[in-house]
C-alpha cells in the first residue's frame, strides 16, 4: 500500500481519534498517549503538531486518510544531537511494511533538517514488531534496560535502538 509523510490538517481529527483509539495500540506507548483517546484529543495533538519549525511530526498517510502518525523529538543541553523518534500505525494497516518504510524517510529527513548525529527509539521488551522495525531500518541495539518501565501495572525491559548519521550511506 502506497503511503507517504504529510502535514496533519484539522479534517483528519476524526480518523485520528478513531485509529488512535485502541487498547491495542496504547499499549505500547507512553502514558501520554491518551487511553481512551478523545475526539478533543485529536484536536489537540493536530493543533500541536503545527507548532514546530522544521516540522517534527508527520501523518503517515494513504491518499485516503492519516492512519499513523511518526514524530521526532530533538533532545535539549548535553544531549541536543540526539532526537528520539514515535510512532504508530492504525492497528488495520499492521503488517504491510508501511512503518518500516515511514521509519527510513524519517531517519533521511531527520538527518538533513535537524543538527543531529543520532536517532534513538525505545521500544518496549513486549514490542518485537517495533524492534523488527527498527532493526530493518539500520537501527543498532545499543542498550537493554530490565525491568525499568511500569506499564498497564506490569514491569517492561527498555530497549534502546539507535541509528548514527556518519553511518548511513546515501542520505
Ligand atoms: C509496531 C508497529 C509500528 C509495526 O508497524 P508495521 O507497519 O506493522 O511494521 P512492518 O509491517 O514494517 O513490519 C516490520 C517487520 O516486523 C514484523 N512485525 C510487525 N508486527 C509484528 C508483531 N506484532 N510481532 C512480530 N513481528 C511483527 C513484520 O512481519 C516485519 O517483518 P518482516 O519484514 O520480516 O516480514 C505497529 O504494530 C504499531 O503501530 N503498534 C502499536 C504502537 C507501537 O508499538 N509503536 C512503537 C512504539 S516504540
């Protein structure tokens, strides 16, 4: 399925709190990302999303509608040439690669429109389909933190993935 990175817009409010919506999902991320997820949610993180210059997070989009969404987040003080990068897919569109790819034209543009040399995501030790994706991406295992993480009331392994700008061929 053809998907690109695109700007939110405020008509995609309600297909995001539709996909955004789901347990399944949730699950996986930070207690930030709302559970349920609201309609005034997806309004806020929409609204939010057009505050950053360059852009930090994009629509993972068909021609249709958004069905994901991929954000990269530049660190502040000692560590501002790091940026840790999100993301996630609507749970209908699973399996199809679509991340995988999202993964490597964020990695590309995160390169050239931020001063940073490193790209780091840290997915849970439950999440092997978002290790897979980073893996397939050209992200390294650098560290493997047990127990760190205290998610839906159960302990998870932090896993952190990273990818070096001096080691990627063809930006
Ligand atoms: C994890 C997630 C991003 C994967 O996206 P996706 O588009 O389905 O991933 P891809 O299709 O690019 O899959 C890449 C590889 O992982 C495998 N994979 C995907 N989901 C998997 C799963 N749940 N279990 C095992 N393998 C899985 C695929 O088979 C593929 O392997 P292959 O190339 O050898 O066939 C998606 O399931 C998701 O959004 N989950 C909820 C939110 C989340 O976990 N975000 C990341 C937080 S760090």
């Amino acid at each position: 399925m053809e998907t690109i990175l695109r700007a939110w817009h405020s008509e995609d409010a309600e297909t995001l709190a539709q996909y955004a919506n789901n347990p399944n999902v949730a699950k996986n991320l930070t207690d930030i990302f709302p559970s349920p997820y609201s309609l005034e949610d997806a309004k806020a993180f929409i609204k939010k999303t057009g505050t950053h210059q360059p852009q930090q997070i994009f629509a993972i989009a068909t021609e249709q509608e958004a069905i994901g969404a991929i954000g990269l987040h530049p660190q502040q003080d000692i560590f501002r040439k790091n940026a840790e990068l999100g993301y996630w897919l609507a749970e209908p569109f699973w399996g199809k690669g679509i991340m995988s790819k999202a993964v490597m034209e964020m990695v590309r543009y995160g390169f050239s429109a931020f001063d940073i040399d490193r790209i780091f995501a840290k997915p849970f030790g439950s999440n092997i389909g978002s290790q897979k994706v980073l893996e397939k991406s050209g992200f390294l295992l650098e560290a493997r933190f047990e127990k760190t993480i205290i998610k839906l009331g159960e302990y998870q392994d932090e896993l952190v993935y990273a990818i070096r700008k001096k080691n990627l061929k063809n930006l």
